[in-house]
C-alpha cells in the first residue's frame, strides 16, 4: 500500500526521502500543475544530509488526481491542513489513516471534521529541516517523532516501516500531552525571540519574563485538562534556552523571512483555552496581543 505524501516542503521532503529508500511505495500530491511542473524540472527532491545531497525521484500528482489514498502524511502548515484535506475527501478510502505533523493545537479537529471517516494519528517531531531551495531540503537537527491517537490507542501495523525507513519513531497513548507540552514550551519562548528580536539564548537576559509566562502556562495546562504537559515547565524551558541558545526559533525565522506564522495555532489557541475555561492570564494575554500588532506592523496575517 503506497504512502501519500502532501506537502513537498521541509518535513514533508523528509519523511518521502527516508520512506522512498528504504523501498517503500511513496506518491507526492503537489498542490497543482504549476508546482508538478516545478518539482518534475527539479528532477525529485533534494534531500541534504551531513553535506551529502540525494535526489529521490519520487512520482508525484495534483491534489485533483483520482486514484485512492489509504495512507496520508500530512506534511503542510497548521493553517493548511484542514482545506488541502477537504481537497482530498473524495478520494480517501474507507479505512483510510492521516498522520498529521503539524505544529500546535488545533488544527487537528478541523482536518477530523473534514474526514470524519478517516482515522487521524498525530505526530509530535523534534526533528528539524529547512528547505534550501524550491525541493530542496537540508535535515538540520536529529530528533524524535511521538505518534498517538486519542481516539484509540491500538499501534497501526505500519509503524515497523518507519522503523525500516530509520524514522527514529515511539508509540504513545499521551500523545495529547506531548503537543501541549510542546505548544507551551513554544508559547514560553518564540514569541519573545520575535518581540525581542534575538536568538533563543538571547531570553536568558528575560529570566522575569520567561518565569512568569510558565507559571501562567502551567495554570493553563492544570487548567484545561492537561496537568502532566505542565510538569516542570519551567525548568525544561530553561534547558532549551541553554541547548538551543545559538538558533532563531521558527517562528522567529518565519517573520524575519515575511511568512506566515502558525500563531493561531501555538499562542493563540492558548489564549483561546484560556478563554473558555475563565482563566485570567494577563501576561499570556499581552504577550499575545503584542504579538499580533508586531505582525500586524509587518504585513503578516494575524491568524
Ligand atoms: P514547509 O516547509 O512550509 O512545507 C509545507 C508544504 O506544504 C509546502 O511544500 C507547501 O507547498 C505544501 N502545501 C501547503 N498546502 C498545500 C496543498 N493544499 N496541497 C499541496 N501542498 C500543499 O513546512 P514544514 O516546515 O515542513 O512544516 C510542516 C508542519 O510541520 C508545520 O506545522 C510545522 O510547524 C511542523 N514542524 C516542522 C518542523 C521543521 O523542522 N520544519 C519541525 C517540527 C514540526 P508549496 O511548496 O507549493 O508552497
């Protein structure tokens, strides 16, 4: 059964790259015919790794192509998912299984509300790729992947593949805890790199800030639900301020390249929580607003 792969970008390139030479069946969906063309010109997709480029010369189709999915990763940006996946409705197969990689919270329930027959696996990843060029993709940090599903803890028959694939990949029942406790550990330290304009060692010099937004972040996680993603947050945010010191967060990246941030789907998806659940949390809430108004002030959407 062939893996459909949408979304030829960072982690996209990554897991069809891996899956593809390990023998595995892999079929790419671009959004068009204009972006086919650009990819079959490429040749396939670049993957560089260790300095050394391989190209993987993967078939690729449109969104508009007929033929069945019965495996789809879904490799695109929070703020795409749920429409690239109302795109591909018609031709999921009955039992058909979405792994969603995306970042956040969120975006999930709106891709399950568009394929409310098909099964949604979450993927929480700590690995790291940017794209160089146009299908051309650099892996830039080793990491993990934590695969769940909170509907049903029963493990795919397929995860043996990506085992085959060297996807460095663990089953968990959490998964849930795992993309909250991610989303925090994000809300804590992006926004702050964008508004302070430096890298994540640079929040060190924000110790004040930087604690007050965990113990508000932990009063959301015990909050709504989720009291083990809160856990010493602050400690584990700190050690990422340390292990991570010389890079520019994603997000950081996002607005100094003028792209869209998946901001609905990280700060604001807290704040949203917050919300519902009457949590006063003013200095997630300011942060949020600061946020938005920096983006805004740039051009970039605030959603
Ligand atoms: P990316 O490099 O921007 O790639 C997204 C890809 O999705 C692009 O190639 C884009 O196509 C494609 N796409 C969007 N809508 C589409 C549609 N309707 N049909 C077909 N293709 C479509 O993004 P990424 O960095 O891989 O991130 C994907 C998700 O993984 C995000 O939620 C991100 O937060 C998460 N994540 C990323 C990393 C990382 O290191 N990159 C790590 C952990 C988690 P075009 O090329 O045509 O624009």
């Amino acid at each position: 059964m062939s893996w459909h792969v949408l979304g030829a970008g960072s982690l996209g390139t990554l897991w069809a790259a891996r899956l593809a030479r390990a023998g595995l069946p892999v079929t790419l969906i671009l959004r068009d015919e204009k972006r086919l063309a650009d990819y079959r010109r490429a040749g396939g997709l670049s993957l560089v790794e260790n300095g050394q480029r391989t190209l993987h010369p993967l078939p690729a189709e449109t969104l508009a192509d007929t033929a069945p999915i019965h495996r789809l990763l879904l490799a695109c940006k929070a703020y795409d998912a749920a429409s690239a996946v109302a795109a591909l409705a018609p031709r999921l197969a009955p039992k058909a299984e979405l792994l969603l990689l995306q970042n956040g919270i969120g975006s999930q329930e709106e891709v399950a509300a568009q394929a409310p027959h098909a099964r949604c696996i979450l993927v929480s990843s700590t690995e790291g790729a940017f794209r160089r060029a146009d299908f051309e993709v650099v892996f830039a940090g080793h990491g993990f992947n934590w695969l769940g599903d909170p509907l049903d803890p029963t493990p795919p028959g397929w995860l043996a593949q990506l085992e085959q694939a060297g996807i460095p990949r663990q089953w968990t029942p959490d998964i849930l805890t795992r993309l909250w406790r991610k989303l925090a550990l994000n809300c804590a330290i992006n926004p702050l790199t964008v508004l302070h304009d430096c890298r994540n060692g640079g929040l060190a010099e924000h110790p004040a800030e930087v604690a007050i937004l965990c113990a508000e972040l932990g009063e959301l996680l015990e909050g709504c639900g989720q009291p083990a993603a809160a856990e010493h947050l602050h400690d584990d945010v700190q050690r990422v301020i340390q292990a991570t010191a010389a890079n520019h967060s994603s997000m950081h990246q996002d607005v100094a390249a003028g792209r869209r941030t998946e901001v609905a789907y990280l700060l604001g998806r807290a704040c949203a929580v917050a919300e519902r659940h009457a949590l006063d949390l003013p200095h997630l809430r300011a942060l949020h607003q600061r946020l938005l108004a920096h983006l805004a002030a740039r051009g970039l959407p605030v959603h």
